[in-house]
C-alpha cells in the first residue's frame, strides 16, 4: 500500500487505465490518462465528487496488476485529516472497467450525500494522443441518456465507437456522467458497482469487441495459475525473487488476444505500444522461452497470419516480410498513418525463423514447425529476394511512403544512426545486427529444413549462403583501425563508423568470427559503452551521445540481456555476469519493474539509475530482460532432449535455483552457485593490453549453441 502522487496504472491485455492517485481521470498534456483499448481512448474524463468536493488520496494499494483500491476522503488535502467520510473505490479493468464504490461514514449522525462521477469520452486515437493531437476530429461526438444508462458514442462514416455506462444502484443520468442521493446512517457504509463497456460497433450494428472476447481459442491463463506452472525461483539474493515474481506478473499482464482467436501473446508496452509487434513479440518470446513457452507459439502464428502477401508501397509491405505493428484506432482506419498493418522493419522477418527454431528446440512441438513451413520459406525468401535493396547481399531498409518509419531496425528513432561525428547516413542503411539475424536464420533454417521439412538440398543451400554471408560481413563491417564493428552501412556501402551496442547482437546471432570476439567484448564492456548499471546504446565520445537520448546513451535492459546471452555463446561468461549483475541492480531502484530504458549516466556519480522521462512501464521486453539474465546465468542450453547447464553467477547472488523448468525434456531442475565477479569490478584494461591481462582459457564459442 503507498501514498503517492504518481500515476497510477492498470493493465490486462491492451485495455488499461491511469488515472491519478486518487482514482480521477482528466485530460492531462503529461501523462495519457483515461480508459484505453483498441488504440482508443474510450474514458476520458472521471472524476469523483460528494457533495461538489473532490476527493484526495490517502493512500492505493494494487492488489493486481489489473486491480487497484484507492482509499480517499472528501475535501482538501490538510496537516491533520479526521474525516467522518471515506471513500474507497476499487477498480478492475478487462475487456472494461469494473468500479466498487463504497463510502463509509463513522460520523455521529446520518449522512445525506451527493455522490456524483462526472463521466466524458473524447475517443481520441492513441496516436494523436501521443503526438499532441487530440483536437479537430472528423467525426461527431453524441449522447444517449436512459433511465439506467449512459451512452457516450463518437461516429465518423462507418468508424463508430460507444461507452456505456451502467450502475448496480438507482442513479440519474445525464450528458456528463451519472449522480447517486444516498442517506448513509451513522457507522454504516453504501455501496454500488459501476460497469464502463466499450464498444467497436461496426455498420451491420454488432459489437466486434463482444465477439472478439468472445471467441478466442485456448484464453490465457490466469495469474495464479501462470505464476504455478512457471519454474519455481529460489536464490540466496533475495530482491531477484521480487524481480522475477514481478516479470511474470507484467508479463502476464501484457498478454494481449488478438482477434485471429490463437490465444495470447505479449504487446510491447503500456501506454504507446499496446498492440502486435512483430519485433518485440519474437524478442520477448525468446526472453521467455523457458518460463512461459506459450508466448512464442502464439505469437509465432498470429505474425504468421498477418505476414505480407504482396507489394504495397503504403504499408512498406513485400510477400513474406512480417509486420511491424498492426493498429484498429481511426488514425489507421483513414489511412493518416500506414499501420493497418505496417510492415517497416527489418528484423521480424528473420527473427521469426530463429523463433521458430528455438521454440522447437525447448518444447520439441514439430507439428508446429510443419505447420508454419510455407511462412518460414517465405520469411527467408524474402532476405534475399526483396531486402537486399542494393544488390550487395545485405538486408537494408528505405521506407517507401512519407509516413513510414525512417529507420526500421530496433533502434528506429530518427537519429538513432549516426557517423562518428555526428553526421546522418543516406539510404539504404543496412544495420549490422540485422546482417546477424539473417545469418542466424539461415543456420536455423538449415537445420528445420534437413529434420522437419524433407528438404535436405534447401538446408544446404541455407547453410552455405549463410557461410558466405558471415564471411562477406566480416570483411565489410569490421572497422580494422578501431577494431569493433560497423554500426551499418550507409547507401553508398560506406561504413558508419559510430560505436554502439548492435555489435553486441553479433555475438548472441553468431556472425561475428571467433577472432574478432575478444575486441568486441572489451569494447562493449569498456568505458565508453559500459555505465557501470548497463551497455549503453551509443558511446559516450560519440557527437550524438545524450545519456538520456532515446537511442543515443540510454541503457536498454532488453538490448544488454541479449548481449550478454551472446557473450556466454563466445564463452565469455564473467563479463555476462556482470552484465547481467549491473541490470539486476538497476531493477531494485525500480521496485522490480525494469522500465524500457534508463539513463546512460556513469554509475560512478549516480547512486542510483536515472529515470528516462517517458519510458514505457511495463513494457514486455523489458520485463523478459531478467528472465534472459537467468538463462545465461545458469547457462540453460536445450541439445537434443536434453538440458545443459553451466552456471556462471556474479558475485553477491550466492546460488540461484530454478526448479521445473519445462521443456521437451518434461521438467528439470537447475542450479548455481559459482562465483564469477563483483558487479562493479572493472575486468578490462587498455583493449591493446587485453591479450596480455585477461585468461584466454574459455574465449570460444560454444560447441553447443545453434
């Protein structure tokens, strides 16, 4: 239970709530209040009042993660509160929102109240909310007043959206909420329930929101049983517990059932990103692989139905590229933006075949490897065929319509690629971790082709242009002089000489050659990258570094859980521990909620990780990252029917346990207790010194690993 100003939020699927401390919702240019689905904000305003007072918090307690109580009193807040009067409203949202209402008075005498919920829907679309344009709608806003209800609609040609509004209590209605007259005798309470629905109505009169809820196949588990059937985490650090409870938690908050009926898969982020993306989801299925298999199935077939079938310049769409984002909201209805659906990304399509194979290889379900044949030869098809833009052999991205992403790997803000000093490439650019994903999807696509799909010539194929694709980049992208890794190249094929953390993606893709590991190790762990909490997103001498730009000085937990999962991959299984320590770290500061970047500061003048002002919370790979640090802590490896471990801990962490964990195997138990190293020890000296100091014993790449 806490006592805050904050907002406060609530979340199950892509519907949520933020509201602030005391329950009310009002328009707000800071922060995205309201009631949200389907990319809608259908509650815009709710505010509380007894007698014409507002209400202020005493205090909230989230029960759940779509479940909050807020405990409020009438009246300005003051030094000393000793109201006869309180209020707690307990609010749940699903599919809508479910509200208790119950108001207490310990007073002496009876209390005869005005209870009034002041109630407005703007149904501003998340992207004009999140641009700052949420005036001059096309459409027209209208009421329905009844004698048990409220109806606030919004319709635009055939785009039409409600919120109905319902009491259990006899209350009057009108345009701008609803208002209850109660007489509450002394020591007694009233009570009422509250129900906000909303509504897609489409122009035959039905509500597709209804029947989406409504006909899914295999729903989501619900928390208690997901948090059951999740492998049991045991450690001798106790705030990993905390950590790890609480990524399952949002994780399972964050699953979101699209309406193609497949069940449930993670949408990237609460508040901007509560849809289907396709890069975020295959992340965040392989973060959670070996905790909440069902992630990645899903969300293998529901981009596998969404996969482009044709060219279309609008959506930056080709046959067999898989979506980046896929938005209902009026924005997309009327095409103001390219998203219903937008294919602008690079990256989904090759990780997608690495999905499925890893999946495949945790939970041995080849019926659905068979299943998904064809979309998995067209997902690779498509490296070849439509993205290699200039002919080189290189996955690049240019957008083809203005409303388009400019940059279309992970890193898509607009200046997230950049020369050393300072300079934007042209393009086409083609980013170096992207050259990893189609190498890595070609090994593993081989290897789905020779056991799964009785085509032994096409796994041969995969594998030798894989072999040639690693060959070529490690000529092309390698910087000799500074020895590190292009950040991409630019139109010209030119090398965009700006150090960052992509190179560290080369390591868990397996591009990089063996020779050039120990380099790009001691540079990502070195003081330019390395802040001492995480592997910042571009070094510190470079022009464009902020250590609060989005994608220029930030750490991202996501992007370091990756990195070091391919540190251990090379066999540098310390500096991943310490990856992983300095993350863990972080979390602690954020109640066990790792938010989906933070500040690039060095950790030697910060006490503590300084907040990015608007990161996403929860976001979903984020809240994977510390499932990944697990994974490569213990050194979890699927071989055959097997699993391998090999634990490598960081000092401070004592032992780790993880029992159950399931797999094709059934369920096994794993556990560490090494000690590795301390999490604020520097391992690296002068990278020309590195040879002579460091113990070369384990720097190969793992026999073991795809």
């Amino acid at each position: 239970m806490s006592q805050t100003s904050e907002p406060v939020s609530i979340v199950k699927g892509n519907a949520f709530v933020v509201s602030d401390a005391s329950g009310d919702v009002e328009v707000s240019p800071a922060v995205p209040t309201g009631f949200f689905i389907y990319d809608t904000r259908f509650l815009s305003t709710w505010i509380l009042t007894i007698n014409d007072q507002r209400l202020h918090n005493l205090s909230n307690d989230q029960v759940h993660y779509n479940l909050v109580r807020f405990f409020v009193v009438p009246g300005e807040a003051t030094v000393y509160v000793e109201a006869a009067l309180s209020v707690v409203r307990q609010r749940t949202v699903h599919g809508g929102i479910e509200e208790e209402l119950t108001v207490f008075n310990y007073g002496h005498e009876p209390a005869s109240l005005t209870v009034r919920l002041r109630a407005g829907c703007d149904f501003a679309d998340i992207f004009d909310i999140k641009n700052a344009q949420t005036n001059g709608k096309k459409g027209s806003l209208y009421s329905n007043v009844n004698d048990d209800s409220l109806v606030l609609g919004y319709t635009r040609e055939t785009f039409r959206r409600e919120t109905l509004i319902t009491a259990s209590e006899p209350a009057r209605f009108d345009e701008q909420g609803l208002t209850f007259t109660i007489d509450i005798e002394p020591h007694s309470q009233w009570t009422t329930q509250i129900k906000v629905a909303p509504a897609i109505i489409m122009p035959d009169g039905e509500n597709v929101i209804h029947k989406w809820r409504q006909g899914y196949r295999g729903m989501p588990r619900d928390l208690d049983e997901m948090l059951s059937v999740a492998p049991r985490l045991t450690s001798g650090w106790d705030p990993l517990k905390h950590i790890y409870h609480r990524s399952i938690v949002d994780l399972a908050a964050l699953r979101y059932s699209s309406e193609s009926g497949h069940g449930a898969m993670p949408a990237a982020g609460l508040p901007w990103f509560m849809s289907i993306f396709g890069r975020d989801s295959i992340l965040t299925g392989l973060q959670a692989l070996p905790f909440i298999p069902e992630l990645a199935a899903t969300t293998l077939r529901v981009l596998a139905d969404w996969q482009g079938a044709r060219s279309n310049d609008r959506r930056d769409e080709d046959p067999g590229r898989m979506p980046h984002e896929i938005r209902v909201g009026e924005s997309m209805a009327f095409s103001e933006q390219p998203h219903q659906p937008y294919y602008g990304t690079a990256d989904a399509t090759p990780l997608f075949v690495v999905l499925m194979d890893e999946y495949e290889r945790w939970t041995g379900d080849a019926d659905l490897v068979r299943e998904l044949e064809f979309e998995a030869r067209a997902a690779l098809n498509w490296i070849d065929e439509y993205a290699d833009l200039t002919g080189n052999g290189y996955i690049s991205y240019q957008r083809r319509t203005e409303q388009g992403l400019e940059n279309q790997c992970w890193k898509d803000s607009w200046d997230s690629l950049s020369y050393h000093d300072g300079r934007l490439p042209g393009f086409p650019r083609a980013t170096c971790e992207c050259q990893g994903y189609a190498y890595d999807a070609k090994m593993r696509g081989a290897r789905l082709a020779r056991q799964f799909w009785n085509d032994p010539a096409y796994g041969d194929r995969l594998e030798r242009e894989a072999g040639e694709l690693k060959e070529k980049f490690n000529s092309d992208f390698w910087i000799a002089d500074r020895q590190f890794f292009a950040l991409a190249l630019d139109g010209d094929g030119a090398q965009v000489d700006a150090i960052s953390s992509n190179m560290g993606h080369l390591l868990w893709s397996g591009i990089a050659d063996e020779s050039k590991a120990e380099a790009v190790v001691a540079h990502l762990m070195g003081p330019k990258l390395y802040s001492g909490w995480g592997i910042r997103t571009l070094g510190e001498d470079e022009a464009r570094y902020n250590p609060i730009g989005y994608h220029t000085g930030t750490v991202w937990p996501f992007d370091n859980s990756f990195i070091a999962w391919g540190m251990r991959r090379y066999g540098y299984h310390q500096e991943a521990a310490q990856v992983a320590a300095g993350i863990l770290d972080a979390a602690q500061f954020f109640d066990g909620r790792l938010p989906e970047a933070f500040g690039g500061y060095e950790r030697k003048v910060t006490s503590l990780p300084v907040r990015y002002p608007t990161a996403c919370s929860p976001q979903a790979w984020s809240s994977g990252a510390p499932l990944l640090f697990l994974r490569t802590m213990l050194g979890l490896e699927p071989i055959g029917d097997n699993l391998i471990v090999n634990p490598a801990l960081p000092s401070g962490m004592a032992r780790i346990g993880l029992l159950d964990i399931p797999g094709r195997w059934g369920r096994v138990d794993a556990f560490g207790r090494e000690r590795v190293v301390d999490s604020n020890e520097a391992l690296h000296p002068p990278l020309g010194e590195m040879s002579r100091e460091m113990s070369r014993t384990d720097r190969r790449p793992t026999d073991n690993m795809p």
